[in-house]
C-alpha cells in the first residue's frame, strides 16, 4: 500500500487541469447539505441577535427552531441526492484512473437508487448491531453494579469499534459503481478489501485534519475548495488497494493506473 502523502500527491496531480470543474460539480453533490446548514447557521445567528445575551449563554439555551416544513423538504431532497454520492465514487475513480470523468458519471448513481439506500441501511444497521454488543452489556451490567465506570467503558468501545466498522465498510460505494455488485456483496468485499488495511486509511483520514481545522476561519467555505481534494485522495487509496488485493478478483483496467510516485 502506497503512503498517505503519495496518494495525496496522485490525487494533487489527476485534479490538474480539471480542479474547478470539480469543485463546481462537488458543489451541486453537496447542495441540499450547504443549503441546510447556511440556513441553520443564519437563523441561529439571527436569534442571538435578537437574544441580546452574550454568546455562551445563548448557546447553552439555543434550540434549532427550523421549521418541521423547511426540515422535511431538506430530508426529502436529502434522500431524492443520496445516489448522487455515489456517482460522485465513480467520478473520482475515473478520475485517478485518467479516464475522462464527466457529470454524467454522478448522474448515473440514479441507476442505482434503490440499490444505494438498500446500501446505506444495510452499513448502519451493521454498525448499530456491532456498537450495540458492547454498549448494552455494559450498560445492563453497569447499572446492575452500580458501577458508571463500566457503562463508560462501554461506551468507548462502543465508539471504538463503530469507527473500526466504519472504516471496514467505507469502500462499499466504490465496490457498488466500479464492480457493480449488490449491497451486501458490496459490503462484504469492502470488509475484505480493507482487511490489513485499516490503519492506511485512518492515517490518510488523520493527513486532513489540519485543513479541517482551519475550516472555521473560512466560515466553512473551505470545505467546498478541500472536498474535491479529499475525494479524489480516498478514490486513489481505492485504486490502490484493489490493485494490492488480486486474491478479490476484482476487474481492473487493463493499464497500470499509478505512474506518479
């Protein structure tokens, strides 16, 4: 497996020449999510203007008052642009593998809607049931006992083994559009696929957190010049481990894909 920063350097070069079509087209992937969150940011800043409190107080009293309209429309355009994620993974696939990405690449996430949702409900059910089995026990025994410590413990193992699963699961939408393959066999593969492999990309997930942390001074901005980059970055480290993992069969292009080191 190739380093974070090598994959970050293909992922650097692939988006030459094409950095702003795909920032403009990551922009209409994320729209629905950019539109609720401006609308959230506005409205809670309103309210503190009209609070006249200082801005802790008002935090520690604030509730989002969104109206059940305006929320139910996000949620509904929300799932209507869910296979555009999905058409996203195969545009950066292409993308690192210079095969002309186009829009109509994420459009085509729409042949796969219903197989996508199935995809998204199948991976958090799995990961619920695999948090579940140490924060339940934990917490039963712990009120049992009487014991707080132990229902903490539970917890972190909970979230321990939740972002473990997380990871294990995470290259399922590349599975799906490249391999085209059902839901669970996306899933499966996936967790075969990233078996060895984890601790590769916590790294390569962990290499960005110094961009997210300058996001605030941007107003969030940042993030619709940085999605293109992190994107394209996860793609790279999917070409890399499929082509590390021949024991999967999985079909490939027929020409090396990673000539710059």
């Amino acid at each position: 497996m190739k380093k974070a920063r090598q994959l970050k350097r293909i992922a650097r070069s692939r988006l030459k020449g094409r950095y702003w079509q795909t920032v403009v087209i990551g922009l209409m992937v994320n729209a629905v999510g950019i539109i609720t969150s401006t609308y959230n940011v506005c409205s809670m800043y309103s309210a503190y203007l009209a609070s006249g409190e200082d801005f802790m107080t008002f935090l520690s009293n604030y509730r989002n008052t969104s109206s059940s309209a305006f929320s139910s429309l996000m949620f509904l355009l929300s799932v209507a642009t869910f296979p555009l994620f999905l058409g996203w993974a195969l545009y950066n696939v292409k993308l690192i593998r210079e095969e002309e990405p186009a829009f109509s690449d994420v459009i085509s996430g729409y042949s796969y809607f219903l197989e996508y949702l199935a995809l998204m409900f199948y991976r958090a059910v799995l990961v619920a049931l695999w948090g579940a089995v140490f924060l339940v026990p934990a917490v039963i025994f712990g009120t049992l006992m009487d014991a707080s410590s132990l229902v903490l413990l539970g917890f972190l193992g909970s979230v321990l083994i939740c972002l473990y699963k997380i990871a294990s699961y995470a290259m399922a939408d590349y599975l799906m559009v490249d391999q085209k393959c059902a839901p669970t066999e996306a899933v499966k593969l996936s967790k075969e696929l990233m078996r060895g492999k984890i601790w590769k990309f916590t790294v390569l997930s962990l290499s960005f957190i110094g961009y997210f942390l300058l996001l605030p001074f941007t107003l969030g901005i940042g993030i619709v010049f940085l999605f293109p980059y992190l994107s394209a970055a996860v793609a790279a480290f999917y070409e890399d481990a499929r082509q590390v993992s021949p024991g999967l069969h999985l079909e490939a292009p027929t020409e090396e894909v990673f000539h710059v080191e």
